[in-house]
C-alpha cells in the first residue's frame, strides 16, 4: 500500500512542475513551417524616405540620416533589419553639403555606382543636389569619389530629391524645385533636365507638374519624392508624394508619360486625379517611395515610409517614420495598383524567390 502512495506521490508531483524538465517527459516538438515565410512591417523604425537598388544577386538600401549615408547590402529584402550596413559618406563640417543629408537614391550607371543626395549648409535657401560616384563592381567597396554638385540651367535653384530618368537612350534628371525660396513661399514642384553625363544637368529646368488638387496642398503645397515607374508594356508613370511630409495626408500621386511624346514638355504628362497611395490606420503619412523587384523577377514591390500614430500638429515629418514594404499589382489598362498601406504588424508573404 505505502508503495502505491510513494509512486503516486511521483507523478503528482510531475504533474505539477510547470518546468517540464527531467527525462520522465517528452520533449515538446517544434512546429512545423507551413505555407509560405512571412515578414512584417515595418522593416526598420527612424527610417524616413527608404530608397532600394538592385543588381545582381543583391539589393541595397539606404535612407535619410541627415549627416552621413549609409548603404545596407542584403540578398534578401524581407531581411533588411539584419543586413550589414557599411557608411559611404560622412558630412564634411562645413560647407554648402555639411548639414540636411537627405533623401539618397543609388543608381548603376554607364558602368559606374552613384549615389544622388540633398544637403545644405544648414540654411534651408540653401538645399541643392550632388553627387557621388563609385567604379567598384560593389558599391559598398572602394572608394566614393565626390563629384560635387548638380546645378540646375539656367540658374542654380533650391532643389531636393533627385532621381534618375533612363528613356530613349537618354539620360535625364527629376527632383521637387521651390522657385520661390528666397521669398518665403513654399510651394515645390516638380522639374526635369537632360544630363550629358551622370554628374551633369546640361538641359534647361523645366517644370513639369505643380500642386493643383486640394489634397496635393495639404500643410502647404508640394510636389516631391519624383520616381520613375514602367510596365512590361512600357509604359512610363512618374509616382510623386504630395502635400507637406509632417501631415497625415501626405500621399503618392502618379503622371503618365504619353507614349512617344517628349518628356521636357509638360504638355507630355498626364497628371491622375486622386492620390494612389494614402493614409491609413498605423500608416499615416505614407509616402516618399521606391519601387523593386521579387528576387525571382515576378512580383512588383513598393518600399515607402509612414508613421505609425496620426499627427494632427503637422509633425510627423521627423525620424519617428518607419520604412515599410508590401507587394503591388497592375490594372487592366496598365496603371499600376498600390492598394492600401498594409497594417503594422500584419504577416505579408515574402517577396517571390525568398
């Protein structure tokens, strides 16, 4: 009798060891993975205006730092967040680029790396664009050589946000302009130029699209963030951010380049009615934007910033966006569908070939 006591006395008090240890006890299996890997946004926080470029078997991403640009080097976007980050260019002390490094955008150009930055001397006048240039196969090697700045025909104008425009066997440059930054008046619109080189406007400006609609004024009228977009058919669209970046209703806008007509006109371009891409809950402000492709080639991405929090003050243009991405599909007639700004915290599919 005491030996059926002492033996229950045992496993009651197995029973009760929350520890689950000792060898009396299986050893839980791990679950199995089922249906395809998941990440989440956002893929890094104090990440504003997220840039990615692709070649090879890698992508590389940067974003605003304000005194240096860093690139982050990954085969695997859903992966970002543990991708080695190597820094390119440290803001001299002084000088017209030594404060407000923003916005830098890297492309593979005629054989060569640059990287495309704005900056100023700390005075907002003063924002402009320069250039830096990298021969190294590996733009995360070598050395980046300073090709200084880009200056705007005919005459040296406040600019921000530049990007590259390849069409036609052409190379041209668009960024967001503020003609009246000497006087006070805030509006930015946006401007291209031919290049004769990747380091040299040699067109004349020429302004392209300006804040019309109501929901391009919100905070105060702007046009920026210009990047380029085609289809498989070969269509071209320019994807904008419009309205002040600190509002909730800073949103993507998109232009069509009519096809075969001549993009230094503004007659060319065909402006959307309505934002293509705007707030929603946990993505306020969504915004200031890049575009890549799955590893495998067959999806398209969108890589933005947003806030998680409404900013009713106008003040969310800060370090507290975050840099999320999400999966995009193509209309019948060829224009593409961003959706809505997936939700933080949501479990999206990895990009196709991950």
């Amino acid at each position: 009798m005491k030996q059926i006591l002492y033996i229950g006395f045992i496993l009651f008090a197995l029973a009760c060891d929350k520890r689950g240890a000792g060898p009396y006890l299986p050893t839980p299996k791990a679950p199995e993975a089922t249906g395809p890997a998941k990440f989440q946004n956002p893929l890094l926080n104090t990440a504003p205006d997220p840039w990615v470029a692709q070649r090879g078997d890698f992508y590389y991403y940067l974003q605003t730092l304000g005194n240096r640009i860093e690139i982050r080097k990954t085969a695997k976007m859903s992966e970002l967040s543990s991708a080695a980050s190597k820094v390119v260019f440290t803001a001299p002390s002084a000088g017209p680029n030594s404060r407000d490094v923003w916005a830098p955008e890297l492309f593979f150009l005629q054989g060569k790396w640059y990287i495309y930055y704005t900056a100023s001397n700390g005075q907002d006048v003063n924002h402009r664009m320069f250039v830096l240039e990298n021969a190294n196969e590996d733009p995360t090697t070598g050395n980046w050589v300073d090709k200084g700045q880009l200056i705007t025909q005919p005459t040296d104008q406040w600019a921000i946000d530049g990007s590259i425009f390849e069409h036609g066997n052409e190379l041209y440059f668009i960024w967001s302009g503020r003609p009246g930054a000497r006087t006070g008046d805030l509006t930015q619109n946006i401007y291209i130029s031919k290049m004769s080189n990747p380091f040299t406007l040699s067109g004349e400006t020429v302004m392209i699209a300006q804040p019309e609609h109501a929901w391009e004024r919100q905070g105060f009228r702007v046009n920026e963030g210009p990047e380029i977009l085609k289809n498989n058919a070969g269509d071209t669209f320019l994807i904008y951010s419009a309205s002040y970046c600190g509002t909730d209703d800073y949103a993507l806008g998109m232009m069509k380049l009519t096809n075969g007509a001549n993009p230094l006109l503004m007659a060319s371009w065909t402006k959307h009615p309505t934002p293509v891409f705007s707030q929603a809950p946990t993505a306020y402000g969504a915004g200031h934007n890049g575009f890549f492709k799955s590893k495998d080639g067959s999806e398209d991405w969108i890589i933005y910033h947003a806030n998680m929090e409404s900013h009713p003050n106008n003040d969310g243009c800060g370090n507290v966006r975050s840099t999320r991405m999400q999966k995009f599909s193509w209309n019948a007639d060829g224009t593409p569908n961003f959706g809505t700004p997936a939700a933080v915290g949501a479990f999206l599919e990895v990009p196709a070939g991950e």
